[in-house]
C-alpha cells in the first residue's frame, strides 16, 4: 500500500497490517512482531528518508482513509465517504509517499518491506547510549526478525525484513505448555 510521507502514515499502516494478520489467523505473538517490525521501518523511512514522489490524489492538504482494501486520498475539507475505516491526520509532510508490502510465503515467513526515496545515509543500526531517545529501531528488527536488510534501486532503497510465522509461533507455545 502506498502511505503519504509523514508520521500519521505510521498508525494507519499498523491498523491495516495488524488486521489482515488477525484475518489470516495469524498467531497474536506474531503479529505483535509484525506490527513493530513495520512500525519501526516505516518510522524510520518517515524520519530520516526523502519520499518516492507525488502519491496518485494526495497532496499537501489531502488525508488518507482506507476504503476496503486501497488507500486513497481525501481531499481536506470533505466528508469521508461511506464505509471508510480509518483516517490518517493531514499530510503536513512535501507531497510524496512511501511504500509499505507484506507477504506471507508458502513456508510460513512473513516478509515486511518499506521502500521510500533513499537518504543521506544506508540504514544501520546503531548503538545508542543508555540515556539516548532514539536509536534502536533498526537493532529492534535485528532481534525480532529472522533476516532483514536492504535493497537499492535507482531513486529508492527498500529495507525489508522476514519473520517466522510458523516457527516462532511453535517455540513460543511450544516453551508455555511445558513450563505450565
């Protein structure tokens, strides 16, 4: 799906990822995985990233709202139409977007990608002090994720990262009924 450049673009991703797993029957300890691995992608692709380029119907003063299954641009000033789900607040952000897959594979690996326009730097992550706000994104998705890393195109970058649906929802039920 294709989210506009900016903060508010985060809730509304997490809202949808966090839905379409629970229709999948995903388990819960899973998807709470999924969430802050695409949280902390899409947060950092926000802050530090420049935005792929003008969204079809999104602009400056547009908000998005996901109709069934397509994130679309509402014009400010107007009514949500009928059977919207959720609003994203006002851009606020240069027109622009970023884009936000997930896929679960055959073999039970749930790959989660985010591609925006690149920026000054290659994502790493980092170590920050005890006492440092920010930081640890990149070293969250280190821990949770099976594999993840970058893919460059020319104009853009997509950091991605794979879970295991399957796996992980094996060992942690499997670890809760022997120690009950």
């Amino acid at each position: 799906m294709a989210v506009p450049h900016g903060p508010a673009s985060v809730g509304v991703a997490r809202r949808r990822l966090r839905r379409d797993l629970g229709d999948r029957q995903i388990p819960e300890p899973v998807i709470d995985d999924a969430v802050l691995i695409l949280s902390e992608l899409l947060s950092n692709a926000c802050r530090y990233a420049r935005p792929l380029g003008p969204l079809p119907a999104l602009g400056r003063s547009a908000r998005a709202e996901v109709l069934g299954q397509v994130l679309v641009g509402v014009p400010s000033g107007t009514q949500p139409a009928p059977g919207g789900r959720e609003h994203g607040e006002e851009a606020g952000q240069p027109d622009g977007g970023v884009l936000v897959r997930w896929q679960m594979h055959a073999d039970g690996v749930l790959t989660l990608e985010v591609t925006d326009g690149g920026a000054t730097t290659r994502p790493l992550p980092a170590s920050p002090s005890l006492t440092s706000r920010g930081g640890r994104g990149l070293s969250i998705v280190d821990q949770l994720a099976s594999d993840w890393g970058v893919r460059d195109a020319p104009g853009e970058v997509t950091v991605w990262a794979a879970l295991p649906a399957r796996a992980r929802h094996a060992r942690r039920t499997g670890g809760d009924a022997r120690s009950a």
